[in-house]
C-alpha cells in the first residue's frame, strides 16, 4: 500500500503595499486610504489656492494638499485634506536637497474635506489626534451641505453656513473667506 506524503507547506506570500497608494499610519499600523472624491478635491484645491495667496503674499506661511505629517512618531501619521503650515514651523531654510515621505512636525491648519469614503469616527479620530499632536485649528468641510465645522480646540467647535466667514484665528491673522466664495467656483460661471 503506497502512503501519500506531504508536500512541505509554503509560506503564502504577503501582498507588498503599492508604493503609490496613499496612506496613513493609525496605532502604529499602515492603513491605505482613498483618495478624496472629485467635488472634495476640487474644493480642497480651491482652499488651497485661497490660503496660499493669502499666506504666502504675507510671509505667514504655506498651504499643502494631501501631505503627510508625523503627529506621534511609529504611532500617527495622518494626511490632512489640506493643511498650513506657519513659517516659524516650516523646517526648510535651504531648498531641498531630498523629498522625505512626510514632515515630522504638525501643521497649524488641518483641514478635512468630508468625502463619501469618511466615516464619522474617522474624522472625529482625527480632529483629537491633530490636537494632541499640536495642531492649532481644525476645519472640516462638508461639500455637499456647504457647511465648515471650526474646531478652536478639542472641545470648542463653531459652525459656518454660507452666509457666514471663514476667518484664520491666530493661524492666518487677517485671513477672510466667505462660505459663498469658497464654494462658488464649483459651479459654472453664466
């Protein structure tokens, strides 16, 4: 009688992370993320655009989408939608002789823009690991609603409709936005 023998198992390969996918790192774990949906991103770039003018025409700063940023070193990484980043916090004095995968500072602005991807408990996990982390002030944007929730603080939140302005706190002193115009340029001019 012929007795069958095993085959030695092999271990089952473990699928690489795709180099280009987006990511974040959460309790010390890379987790892949979504990129934002069309009307998120193009509002994200429109915010952008805004704070940049205004930040960098004054020496206060600037304005990166979808950057990563080390909020707890091995623990938290996170990639705001759009954050600013004062220049008394801005580590570059030369230009660049390198392009690190993230910046291992907090910014001062984080800003989320809700896509259909974003879950509550995300974006609320976020709001308190950007403060914790240092951040100054947090927006998160609600394209669909045009509404902005302004987060001063862990425990302190505002909330803005259209007819209302976006202002920069100590983080953009001087900085104005009306909803309506963050929003306008999503629709065609007639």
């Amino acid at each position: 009688m012929a007795t069958a023998t095993a085959e030695p198992t092999r271990p089952v390969p473990t699928a690489m992370p795709d180099p280009d996918a987006l990511y974040e790192i959460v309790n010390g774990e890379r987790r892949e993320i979504p990129p934002m949906g069309t009307l998120a991103g193009t509002l994200a770039s429109v915010l952008a655009h805004y704070l940049n003018a205004f930040g960098i025409e004054r020496k206060l700063g600037l304005a990166v989408s979808e950057v990563l940023f080390c909020l707890r070193p091995g623990q938290s990484s996170r990639r705001p939608d759009v954050a600013f980043v004062s220049y008394s916090r801005w580590p570059l004095t030369l230009p660049p002789v390198d392009d690190p995968s993230e910046f291992d500072f907090a910014p001062n602005l984080a800003v989320e823009v809700v896509s259909p991807s974003n879950t509550a408990t995300e974006i609320e996990d976020k709001i308190k690991e950007y403060f914790d982390a240092g951040v100054d002030l947090v927006w998160v944007i609600h394209p669909r609603h045009r509404r902005i929730y302004v987060h001063e603080s862990a425990s302190q939140t505002r909330l803005l409709v259209e007819t209302d302005e976006l202002d920069g706190g100590n983080v953009l002193p001087g900085f104005r936005l009306s909803i309506s115009a963050l929003f306008d340029p999503l629709v065609k001019p007639v």
